[in-house]
C-alpha cells in the first residue's frame, strides 16, 4: 500500500513540475509576443490600401487623359502599378510599406506583384535556374492553385443552384 501512495506522490510531484515548466512558458510568451493595436493596425491598413488605390485611379485617369479609351488606360495602369510593386520590391521599400500598412498592401495586384517579385530577389544570389526560377511562385503558387480551385468550386455551387432553381 505503501509503495501505491509513493507512485501517487511522484507522479503528483511531476504534474507540477510540469504546471510550473507550462505557466513559466506561457509568460515567456507574453513577454516576447509583440502587441499589436488593431484600431492602429485598421487605420494604418486603410491609409496605405486607400493610396494603392487613389494612385490606380490617377494611373487611369492620367492614360484616359493622354488618348488612351477607358480599357486600354486600365490595362497601362495595371502594368504601371505591377511595375512600381516590383521596383518598390525590388529595392526593399514595399516590405517597410507592407510593414507599415499590414493588410493595405494586399491590394491584390500590387500584393500579388510583391509575393512573385519577393522570393525572386530573395534566391537570386542562387542562380536564375535554382534560385530565381525554383522559388519565384514559393508564395504565389498557394494563391494562384487556391484562388483557381475557390472560383471552380464556387462555380460548382452556383451552376447547380441555377440549375435547381434557387438563384
């Protein structure tokens, strides 16, 4: 009997030590996560994701203005913005602005831009082939095969709640 209160002990004794082991590294945690202010955050998003934006619209405005139709000045203004996320990429300014601005700079042509121009100059002391060429979709390839599937999926539901009737 004496022997069954011992293993209790021992394994009590361990149930604490491991208590104490959990609770000191959930305070270390607190003390290196970094905290965040979400109202700062949102606003800092806002600002940065608005001037993405009100520059696209410049972009488009300034080509209609120039001759171009209203399709063609989207077109030269997507590869306008494309071009200046990459050189902004390129040149390590976009990371301090997407540091800055958090969500804003996933406007999705820019951002887009910035995960396919990212890896490119991160590998490219490897090599075109193994470095550049290997690793260049590393973070958009997830985006491009999740948004193909997502849309195909979606398409799915709705041609078959067409075909039911319900929309």
């Amino acid at each position: 009997m004496d022997k069954d209160k011992n293993i209790d002990l021992s394994q009590i004794v361990g149930e604490k030590d491991a208590k104490t082991r959990n609770e000191n590294y959930n305070q270390y945690v607190k003390q290196v996560t970094p905290k965040h202010n979400i109202i700062k955050n949102m606003l800092a998003a806002y600002l940065v994701g608005g001037i993405i934006c009100t520059l696209g619209q410049f972009f488009t405005n300034y080509y209609i203005s120039l001759g171009a139709d209203k399709e063609m000045a989207k077109a030269y203004n997507t590869i306008t913005l494309v071009f200046l996320a990459i050189l902004l990429t390129s040149i390590g300014i976009y990371q301090k602005i997407a540091k800055f601005g958090g969500a804003g700079t996933l406007v999705p042509i820019t951002g887009f831009a910035n995960s396919v121009a990212a890896p490119a100059v991160e590998y490219k002391k490897e090599g075109q082939v193994f470095g550049i060429g290997v690793n260049i979709f590393t973070i958009a390839g997830p985006v491009i095969l999740y948004g193909i599937f997502s849309s195909w999926l979606l398409g799915l539901i709705y041609y078959i709640l067409k075909q039911l009737g319900v929309v």
